[in-house]
C-alpha cells in the first residue's frame, strides 16, 4: 500500500514509520526542511519536503496515495490550524473512494473520568478543546476514515514521562497535580501496532483509544523514580505550566477493549512503571 504519513520525524510518527516499512509498506512521509528529509530517506521512506498548510498540494499528494496517516503536530502553537487543514485536504481527496485515513486525537478530550470509553462524554480541557470538532468531522465523513486517541505516550526515554525523570533532585521527585491522579498510559511502539491494525481493517466512522489498560497515579510513576514523592498539587501545576498543567492534573482511566476485541490489537511492551523503574533514558 501506498502511504502518505505527516509526522514521519515525531515521537509518534517515527514509530509509526518504523512498523509501516517493516510491513512492506510504500511510505510518502512529509517534512518541512531537508535535515528532516535527510532522517527519514535513512528508514527506507521516500521524503518529501512540503506545507501541510497548502491546500491544493496536499490534496494533489494525497491522491496519488492509497491511505493516509496523520501524526504531525505544530510546533507553534498552530495544532488546531494544522488539523483543520490536514482533515480538509484528506477528506477532499479521498473523497469516493475506498482511501483509508487515520487521523491522530487524544484522550484527554473526555476529560476526568475513571472509565473512559470511546463513547464515554466529552469535556476537553483548554488544551484540546479544538479537538473534537475535527475527529467528529472525521468520523461523520462517510470515508473508511478512523481516529486513534492515545493515552499518555511512553517509550525510549521520552514523552511526557521524560519530564517526570528529569525532575528528580537526589532521592526526591516532584509529580504534578495532588499525586492521586491516574493516567491513561500506551507505549509507542505497541501504539504503533495500533496504528497499522486500523489501517488494515478498522470499519469507516471508527474510534479507538491508543491505551493498553494500565493507569498508574502520578504518585504511582514518581515511586518508580525515586525514594521520596513530593506532590506539587493542582494550582501549582496548572499556576506552573498554563493549559498543559490542567491536561497533566486530569483524573483518567481506560482500559482500551475496543481496539482488542474488534482489531485482535494486544499491547505487549513494559509498563510505564516498569520502564520508570528500570531507567528512564533515551
């Protein structure tokens, strides 16, 4: 299959690379300047420097292609503007035709909840709040045209769980929030699987949750990494880091049975704490 991928130099996209060459795949992967070209031509892609904001080259890219994958995020702080473009220019193009798009949201969209489905109810903190309008366009498309909403994302030594490593000073670390909040949790690779197993056969008008069941506390993960576990508790977090503090302090918890019982999808890497535990590095 031929495959246009945004994002192919990201956590999530890089992973997603990896899996859709190693499938055999043909991978378009667009970037926006040659260094990253130069990365993605090492994996076996073809790279192909571009704006995602052009409308009409993105449309004429994306019909020369069997399925699309979009994992891009903006940089600066253009994310909303980015996927609007992007759903645009696939649904344009895909437009009658059987073309598979897999589109990229996220969890936090259902806000705090300690049994989260994919038809559990949306309250979305100031982060994500552009979100769900654009999944749900997604979704209503009438295309084979899915939404993978991913948990926190873990693996190699990065993610946001980077930041929960990198503030441990000796013996003590400071977690966001109160501590007791859970987090829904997925590692990239199995969330790579993920990817590929929607793409492959996810009906049209489809969300999954990119979670592999297991929700750790805030507290949880900082016991991984240290003897002493200093909560730094809401309004400091939310005061600290604005509308990401709010999304870190979110209460959330998943198991992700959609994805198992109608993909055959089975996440088997090492747990967060597991890979806290072990060492937290890149």
């Amino acid at each position: 299959m031929k495959i246009l991928l945004t994002g192919g130099t990201g956590f999530i996209g890089r992973a997603v690379l990896g899996r859709l060459i190693e499938e055999g795949h043909e991978v378009t992967a667009v970037v926006r300047s040659e260094s990253s070209a130069t990365k993605v031509a090492q994996t076996g892609a073809t790279a192909l420097v571009g704006d995602l904001f052009d409308a009409g080259w993105l449309i004429d890219q994306l019909r020369g292609h069997d399925a699309a994958i979009h994992t891009a995020a903006g940089s600066d702080g253009r994310d909303a503007e980015l996927n609007d473009a992007v759903i645009e220019a696939a649904l344009t193009a895909f437009a009658g035709t059987e073309k598979v798009f897999v589109h990229t949201g996220g969890v936090w969209v259902y806000g705090s909840n300690d049994a989260i489905t994919e038809e559990s109810p949306l309250s979305p903190p100031a982060i994500t709040s552009w979100r769900p309008a654009g999944e749900q366009r997604v979704l209503d498309s009438g295309l084979r045209a899915a939404v993978v909403q991913p948990g926190i994302v873990y693996g190699h030594g990065q993610g946001i769980p980077a930041m929960l490593a990198g503030s441990v000073d000796g013996d003590t670390v400071t977690v966001p929030g109160t501590g007791d909040q859970h987090w829904t949790t997925i590692h990239v690779d199995d969330l790579a699987d993920l990817y590929l197993a929607v793409l492959a056969a996810a009906p049209a008008g489809r969300a999954y949750l990119g979670v592999n069941g297991q929700n750790p506390t805030a507290r949880e993960l900082g016991e991984a990494l240290a003897a002493t576990v200093r909560a730094e508790g809401d309004s400091a977090t939310v005061a600290r880091l604005g509308a990401f503090g709010e999304a870190l302090v979110l209460d959330q918890q998943a198991a992700g049975e959609r994805a198992r019982n109608e993909l055959g999808w089975a996440p088997t890497r090492p747990s967060l704490l597991e890979e806290l535990r072990a060492g937290y590095t890149a």
